[in-house]
C-alpha cells in the first residue's frame, strides 16, 4: 500500500502510551499517590493502543508530591479538596508529561479501603488523564474537568464494589456530551476486538445509540444470520434484550448482551421504525446464537447491456464492514473482477457501520491515484490536518458508483467522502448516517479499553459530516423489482447504479 502523508498524525505507527504509578499503602488512612505520564498521543482511528502500567510500593512523606508541583497547585491540596476531607488523611499527585500538556497537576483524593473499589480509583484516574490530554473539546463541555476528577473520587469513596465505582466514571464521561466516549468492561473489550477481527458468536446485528435520542437502532444485518432471517431490518429499534430494557445503554454493551455461546438463544424486542401501525410494529423475536463470520466483502459480476446493444460485465462489490483484512480482501475482489474482464463497478457501502477508520482510508486508495487529499481531521485546537496519499496508483481506472444509505456510518462515509470529492465516483443512494468523530481507543491497565472522540472530520472538499451525513449525487431508496426473492438483478438502486455508469461511460466514449 502507497505510504499516506501525515502530518503530525501516524495511522501506521501509534505511539505508546504508557503510565506510571506509585502506590503507598498507609495505615490507618490510606494515601494513594499516583503519577500519570502520557508520553505521546496515538491518533489511529478505531486502531488501539494499550497502556502499561507499572506499579510498585514505595516510601514517601505523604506531605511531599511524587512529582514537581508549582504554589498554585499545592494551595489546590490545601484548600480546594481538603476541607471536604476532614479526618481522611489521603492526597493524590497527579504529573502529566507530554508535548500536549507541558504541567504538573497536584490533586487530592481519599483513597478507598475497599480493594476492588481502590483498583478501579486507579483507572478513574488513568480514564481522567486520557481524557485531559487528547478529548476533542479542550473545554471538557464547558465544565472544569480537573474538579470532575476529584468529585467522582469523594463519590466513590463510600462504595463497596467496582460495578458501583465504574458507573462513576461512566457518569463522569456521560458529562462531556459525546455518547462516543466511553468506557467499556474488559468483558466487552475482548468482544470488540473479536469482531474486529471477523469473528463472532451472536446474532448478526450491527446497533449503535443515536446521538440525540440515545436510542439502539439497528444499522444492519448480516446476510443469512439469525437476525436477518427473523425479519429484523436497518432502521429498527432495539428496545429490550431477555425482558431488560435498553435504556441509556451503549451501543457496545447492547452487542454483548446479544453475544453468547453457540447453541444458547436471546430474545429481543424490536420496534420496527418503517411501520406506521402501532400495534403491529411492536414484536418479540427469540434468537438461536450461532457463528457469525464477518467476511468483510462479497463480489459478484453483473452482465448489462448498454444502451447501444453492448453486453459488458459489472463488477459489483460489497462491503460488509471495516475490518483489518477489508482492504486486502477488496484488492483480491478487484483483481478477481479484473481477470474475468469486467469493465464498471458498483461499490455497496449501505448498511455498513464503520469500524477501522484506517481500513476506511487503505480502501480509498485502492481506487485513487496522485497525492490526492483522502480526508481532513480537525483537532481539539482547531487545527486542520489533511490526510493525503503519496503518489497513489488505482488498481483499476474503470467507471465506479458507489451505492450509500442512512445505515452507511463513520469509515464508510470516509470512505464515500475520498471517492466522491476526489471526482472518482458518483454517489447513489439516501443520505448517511453523519458520524464525523474519529476515536482512540485505549486498552487501560485492568483490561477495560477507553473510547475517545479525539477529532473531527471533514470531506476533502471540506464538507462537514457530523451529523448532517453526505448527501448522494443521486436519490434512490432500494426496493426488490419485478423479483421474487432478493436479487442484484432486481435491487432498484442497482439499476439506478447500472444507468450512471451507462452515463460515464458515453461521456468517456465522446471525449
């Protein structure tokens, strides 16, 4: 693959980020003395980047920071916490190194005597650093997020378990106003990865939470999976899992209810949202868990006629979701299609929710060619960066449309957004998704992995993505044509698709 160029961003090469920590126990009041070192920031997309930590016991004058701290930030110990804290003997030094943060921060906190809420104290204040240096919004949504770290810390203090304690620092990133950044269990990390790598046991749903309502809609199926033959469709909302209701719960944590052993079931309920009727658009479904392969990309060979009379092969190519083998499996399509001479493509990106966002930009230069500007990230200074290809070679030059609706979300509107923008494509199809945040995600050092929004992102042509979506060159809402059964054949936006290239290809035969 073509090197991109990235200035100030390595999507290839993240940086580690590693975390130090000194723990002195203390009788009879605990002190926990923390010191946070970020070294560097790796902004890879959905890629990720563990942090290790090191933790050691050591001897100190629980009066005296493990790091360096300025006056002001020793009158915060003095003052600002300590009068909440009368008869707990307990102070936190919290130092930030890096580029991005050039300070010390000395904070107070009471530690914990419970052990397991003491652990999780540890990643609320790994989450919090994190969040600090590398969130979007520099503002923190307009809150002061150094005296967040310190009231999430009282609050935990009275509790007796982690799950109590981690839905504290879930609630203090709830407080930013980004339902993208989140914190997820090891549990459902493990999950997360796994699907990444196209392997699953489930049920074959792709959902995620919508940013204003914060409800679970199902942004696609996998072909032949049990959800997909029950009827569930793109656009329904997911409402109860096992009789639990889903309210205020994450995409993530929705998919792992779903998750099981092969041979176990769930039942769900599901609110068709195409359906006007009230009674009838209520229903439960009982779910057989099986293996779900994740095959990013199916291909096939659509014979056309043009409007001339000639015969010519389409090469048609979905692509299911962004996986780490999604661009060598589009390159092996391509040279598949390739070989058996056809002479157009139809890219399917409908229903695909997203994933790697690097997988999205190999994609894109599969099909460009030149230095040509892939998409362009804005930082939490407001800084633009554009992502370009270095002297980039197309592994086909043929006619190509690409086909896009309300389920096509983050890589895939990248992804859209590259084609379209750089003249390589036109789009068919509805309106997309509109998720325009490119996250990190961090593997914390119990296992749990942390999601940040840590830019934005625009087309090329610089038009903004977040929720506003990219609107198609041409409209087109798919419906089954004069076909019994689902067929490429009889998918109205695939004729549309067919038309368009009948366009390109006579306006390429004129000039």
């Amino acid at each position: 693959m073509d090197a991109l160029r990235r200035p100030h961003l390595d999507l290839n090469n993240p940086c580690s980020v590693s975390s130090i920590y000194s723990k002195i126990p203390q009788t009879p009041a605990s002190i926990i003395r923390y010191k946070h070192r970020i070294s560097c920031f790796s902004f890879n997309g959905y890629g990720t980047s563990k942090s290790k930590a090191l933790l050691h016991k050591t001897k100190s004058n629980p009066q005296v920071g493990s790091c360096e701290s300025d006056e002001s930030n020793r009158k915060l110990v003095g003052s600002s916490i300590a009068k909440g804290l009368i008869g707990l003997a307990a102070a936190v030094s919290v130092c930030l190194d890096s580029p991005a943060l050039a300070e010390s921060l000395t904070i107070a906190f009471p530690a914990s005597r419970t052990h397991e809420v003491n652990t999780v104290q540890r990643t609320l204040v790994e989450t919090w650093g994190l969040i600090r240096e590398t969130f979007v919004d520099p503002t923190f949504n307009h809150q002061d997020w150094d005296s967040k770290l310190q009231q999430t810390m009282v609050e935990m203090l009275p509790l007796s378990t982690a799950d109590a304690a981690y839905s504290k620092i879930k609630g203090m990133l709830s407080t930013l106003g980004d339902p993208f950044t989140r914190i997820i269990s090891p549990k459902e990390y493990q999950s997360f990865r796994i699907g990444s790598d196209g392997n699953v046991q489930g049920v074959g749903l792709f959902v995620n939470a919508e940013p204003e309502t914060g409800h679970l809609v199902v942004l696609s199926c996998v072909e032949g999976s049990p959800a997909a033959r029950a009827g569930i469709h793109v656009g329904d909302e997911l409402l109860e899992i096992n009789g639990e209701r889903l309210n205020g719960i994450s995409g993530e944590a929705a998919a792992q209810k779903l998750r099981g052993h092969v041979g176990t079931s769930v039942t769900v309920k599901v609110h068709n949202g195409k359906t006007l009727a009230i009674d009838s658009s209520f229903r439960e479904v009982r779910l057989p868990r099986e293996f779900i392969k994740l095959s990013p990309i199916s291909s096939a060979i659509i014979p056309h006629r043009t409007p001339d009379g000639h015969v010519s092969k389409t090469g048609y190519v979905k692509l299911l979701a962004f996986s780490q083998t999604a661009a060598a499996d589009m390159k092996h399509a391509i040279h598949e299609l390739e070989n058996q001479g056809v002479e157009s493509y139809i890219l399917d990106l409908r229903n695909n929710p997203g994933g790697l966002v690097k997988a999205g930009l190999d994609v894109a230069q599969i099909w460009l060619d030149g230095d040509e500007t892939l998409v362009n990230t804005i930082d939490r200074d407001g800084n633009m960066l554009p992502i370009n290809m270095i002297n980039g070679h197309a592994l086909t030059n043929d006619p190509l449309v690409v086909l896009v609706n309300e389920g096509s979300a983050s890589a895939s509107e990248i992804l859209a957004g590259a084609l379209h923008d750089n003249g390589r494509a036109k789009l068919i199809g509805n309106r997309t998704f509109g998720k325009g945040k490119i996250q990190s995600v961090t593997e914390l050092h119990d296992g749990s992995a942390l999601f940040i929004t840590v830019a934005k992102y625009l087309s090329p042509a610089l038009h903004a993505i977040d929720q506003v979506g990219i609107t198609p060159d041409v409209q087109c809402t798919t419906e089954m044509l004069n076909s019994p059964k689902e067929s490429l054949e009889g998918d109205s936006c695939i004729l549309v698709a067919e038309h368009e290239l009948d366009i390109q290809e006579s306006k390429g035969s004129a000039s």
